[in-house]
C-alpha cells in the first residue's frame, strides 16, 4: 500500500483575497458577452424559422411512397398493421370487388391506409416488414396537429408526404417477362 | 396651475407628496420590469443565447424598421410576462399556514419600496425638491426599513410548511445576521465625516469634497458586497439557490404571490442601487461641471439631474446583473465567515481610522 501525496500548494495572499477568481469571472464573461454581441455566436437556432438537418438514417414518421411511375406500391398485405407494436397502423383492404391497383399486374392497393401519428414509437418495423418497399421511415420530426383527429394521417396524406421512391419494380417486371414469354420469337419449322 | 398658490402649504405638501409618490411608484415598478428584461438578455448573451426576442403586439408591422429592432430587443416581453402573472391560477397548496403564506409576498415587496421614499433622486424641478420625504434620519430609516424584508423571506419559508423553502428561510436568517452588521457600520465613517445622517446633505458634502467612494474605499466595498446579500443575488442567493433548493423560499408560490417576491427582489436592487450611488457615487451630482454639482436652477437641469442619477444606477444594476455570472454561490458557512471575521472587524478599523483622522487634522 503506497499512498501518493499530492502536494497542494497553500493559496498565497493574493489568491485568498479573492481577486484572482473575480478578474477570471470577469474576463469569461466578458469574453462570451463580446463574441454574443460583435460576432453574433450565438448557439441559439431560431427553430420554426431554422431547423437542424437530420443525419442519414434517421427514424422520423413512417410515411407511404410511390415508385417512378407514380403507382402507390403498397399492396395491401397488412403485414405492416400485424407487426406494428403500438397498433398504430390500419388499413382497409380493397375487398372482393373493390378497387384494382394503379399498376398493372399488382394485385390489389388499399382502400384506406391510416397511421395514428399518436400512437407510433417511429420503431421501423413496418419499414423492415414491407415485402413491396412501400413504407418508409422519413425525415419528419415534427408532427403537430391541433386535435386527436389531424394527427391520424390517412392514405393520401400520407402518400403525398412520403414522395416518390425509385426502386426495383417487382411487378411491371414480372408483366414484361410475361409479355415476352407471349412474343419469344418461336422458331419457325 | 395658478390654483396651487391659493392652496395653503400643508395642501401644497400634500399634493406634492402624492404627485412624486405616484411618478416615482410608476418609474420604479418600470424599472422592475425592465431590469428583469435586461437581466435576461444580458444573461443570454453571457450564456452566448439570444434571449426574449418574439413578443411583438399586433401594431408592430405598421413600423418599418424600429418594429423588428423593438422585438428583437424583447422590449415588449415585460408587458406579456406581466399579463402572464395577473392570468396564471394562484394556486394555494392544503398544508400551508394561509395567514404567513398569504402575508409574506406583503412583507416582502413593502420594505423594498419604501426604501426609495428618502433616496434624492434629482435636486429640484421649480422649488420642489426631488425627494419624497427629506428625512433628518434617512440613512437610519433605510436601514430599519431594509431589515424587515428578511421577515417576508423567513415567514414565507415558515408559512409554506415545506422542506425546501423552511431551509431557504434559514439560510436567509444566517445570512441577515452576517451581512446587515458589516454594511451597518460600513456607512458609519461617512457620517463622521459628512456629521449629517440626511442623505440630501451627503449628497451636498460629496458635490463640494469629492466622492465618497475616494474617500471611502474600503467601506464602498464592504457595503457593495453586502448589499449583494442583501438583495440575495448571487454569489449571496443561499435562500433562493434553485440549483439545490428548488427555488428556496418562493418554492410554493405561483401566480401573481411569486410576481411579488420577483417584484420586491428586483425593487431591493433598485434600492440598493440608489442607496450606493447616494452614499458614494455623489448621487445626482456630477464633479467638474458647476451647473450639473449644484442644484438645478432651471427644469431642464433638473430633468439632467434625474438622468444623471438614473445612469449611474442603471450602472450598478448591470453590475448586478454581471456578477451573477462571474462568481460561483458562497457556502452558507463562507458567508457567515466573510461576514464575522472579514467584514465586521475590517469595518470597525475603518471607523476608528476615519475617526482619528479626523479627530486629529480637522481641528
């Protein structure tokens, strides 16, 4: 067992009438009080005028998205309204006769899509569900509505919120494997 | 205005009175407000923020450019901050002892303004002399007044019947007895020398010999510190302390009782401030210039007069303002220590050094 003595020099007389610690206060102040007003660095950001740029990745308010040829790509399968821990996903499906997608070949979109802003803990897990690549979490962070009723969004809020996303188009694909499957140049006997 | 002359003079007192109570009352309660709003942006701008700069009443696209300026400024906040007061509930917790509770924002705010009555905050507009009551024992009045505020701290800690503002109200009864000794017989030297406790005749002593605070360094400093304590701002603010007490003694009140304590903290600065620029600073005197050391002798220089004083305290309200970001907050103990043993005895010598100097070079 060693035992370090640090070696604490006593306050000379100076230090002990307290001056020292005033003119540094002073001088801090000062310092801070002059770099606010001359030079304007101010840590302050004025919010609804300015707002901070969220970093890529950033989990915001899960919105729905359209592909390139502006078709909703939402297929109605639910997996999303299954798997959201606060349940605040409902969609509406088509039904027998209901409405047919906006794309060819897809078979169904939804009647209805709502999310309740309220309830969503923006976890990502619709995101990571979606087969279709039709739900995304964006860059919203502030939602506000002034009653219960605005803050649930509906399908085509949220379709126009959430923009355009390009990605593979599974089933305008599909249809043109198809259509040429129809038209292979069969060789002539 | 022919009228006053056929008033008798104890009318004419009367009317005086009531007129300069009501002005001073008006400029001391603006000056509360404001000083709140220079508080707070000068903190901002210590703390490199921007502070108030929203409130905007509906008028203010009519002005082009002062409109913005104005608002940037927070001029109008204390307008809102006080409507804020006078509409926010006032909420009355079950377990307080409601006489004390209800009484002690009274007994705060009520010394803090009557503090101002003696201070001359002008020479003379025409034949009135700018002060309200022009007592013979001013320095004495102010003391006795002053102390009394501590009983709206300690009753509001008692009254609350709450952990936080009962050891706020301790630590300002500690602090009351280290402090009010000291700044008593910081001033006492001057009276040796001025041989008047008026504080108009100080003020005149000072126009014709210097200022005091030439004079009288030492005890400019011991009352300067003290009246830190006094007004229980930092590095002296043990009864409020929010970092460790939650606000110490006002921790229960709310609404327009918290506006009150507010009221009186900022109106005992304002006094304190008056009290030094009178006692050292030569109050509305200014040395070099004949027309602004004695007393005006037209309106106009009578309007200088109270500018004068005016800027001088608004001096020592930035001060105030400063300090509470340079110094970190005293220990309940350091204080007591730099009150009884620093203070008190370095005060003491003052007086029996000014004494014997003048007891020996002035005959």
């Amino acid at each position: 067992m060693s035992t370090k003595v640090v070696d604490r020099a006593p306050l000379t007389f100076y230090e002990r009438t307290y001056l020292p610690a005033i003119l540094g206060g002073l001088k801090v102040t000062a310092k801070h009080f002059a770099d606010t007003v001359f030079k304007g660095n101010s840590v302050t950001m004025q919010y609804p005028e300015e707002r901070w740029v969220v970093p890529e990745g950033y989990r915001g308010a899960p919105y729905l998205v359209k592909d390139q040829d502006g078709a909703t790509k939402c297929v109605s399968c639910q997996l999303c309204e299954f798997v959201c821990p606060p349940k605040a996903i409902r969609i509406t499906p088509p039904g027998a006769d209901g409405l047919t997608a906006d794309r060819k070949n897809a078979e169904k979109m939804p009647k209805e899509f709502e999310i309740n802003m309220l309830r969503c803990i923006f976890c990502g897990m619709c995101q990571e569900v979606c087969p279709e690549e039709a739900i995304f979490l964006q860059k919203d962070y502030s939602i506000t509505g002034e009653n219960r009723e605005s803050m649930i969004f509906n399908k085509e809020k949220l379709l126009k919120l959430g923009g355009t996303h390009a990605g593979i188009q599974k089933w305008k694909n599909k249809l043109e494997e198809a259509q040429a499957q129809e038209t292979f140049p069969v060789d002539a006997q | 205005m022919e009228a006053i002359n056929y008033l008798n003079p104890t009318a004419q007192m009367i009317l005086f009175s009531a007129l300069k109570i009501g002005v001073v009352f008006g400029v001391v309660m603006t000056a509360v407000a404001y000083a709140v709003l220079v508080e707070r942006k000068v903190s901002a701008w210590i703390q490199n923020r921007v502070g108030p700069n929203r409130t905007a009443p509906f008028f203010i696209n009519y002005l082009p450019v002062i409109g913005p300026l104005l608002v940037r400024l927070g001029i109008f906040q204390p307008a809102a901050d006080g409507l804020k007061f006078l509409l926010k509930e006032d909420f009355t917790p079950s377990y307080v002892r409601k006489v004390y509770f209800w009484l002690a924002p009274a007994i705060t705010v009520i010394p803090a303004l009557l503090t101002v009555a003696v201070i001359p905050f002008g020479s003379n507009l025409g034949s009135e002399k700018m002060v309200i009551a022009d007592l013979n024992v001013g320095i004495l009045y102010t003391f006795g007044i002053v102390s009394l505020g501590v009983y709206g701290i300690v009753l509001a800690g008692y009254g609350s019947n709450s952990k936080y503002p009962f050891l706020g109200s301790i630590r300002s009864t500690a602090q009351m007895i280290s402090y009010e000794i000291a700044m008593g017989m910081s001033v006492i030297p001057i009276f040796i020398l001025t041989e008047s406790l008026n504080l108009s005749d100080i003020i005149r002593y000072q126009a014709e010999n210097g200022w005091m605070i030439l004079k009288q360094p030492l005890a400019f400093v011991i009352f300067l510190i003290a009246s830190f304590a006094e007004t229980n701002r930092l590095p002296f603010d043990l009864p409020e302390s929010e970092s460790e007490l939650v606000g110490g003694y006002h921790t229960e009140y709310s609404s327009m009782k918290f506006a009150l304590f507010f009221l009186g903290e900022y109106a005992n600065m304002i006094a304190s401030a008056a009290m030094m620029v009178t006692l050292f600073l030569g109050g509305w005197t200014l040395p070099f210039i004949d027309a602004l050391n004695l007393p005006a002798s037209s309106l106009l220089l009578g309007l200088i007069h109270i500018g004068v004083f005016f800027a001088k305290m608004a001096f020592f309200m930035i001060v105030f303002i400063w300090v509470r970001w340079m110094l970190p907050r005293f220990r309940y103990d350091q204080l007591m220590d730099l009150g009884w043993r620093r203070f008190i005895p370095l005060a003491l010598a003052n007086i029996v050094v000014t004494a014997l100097v003048v007891a020996l070079f002035n005959n």
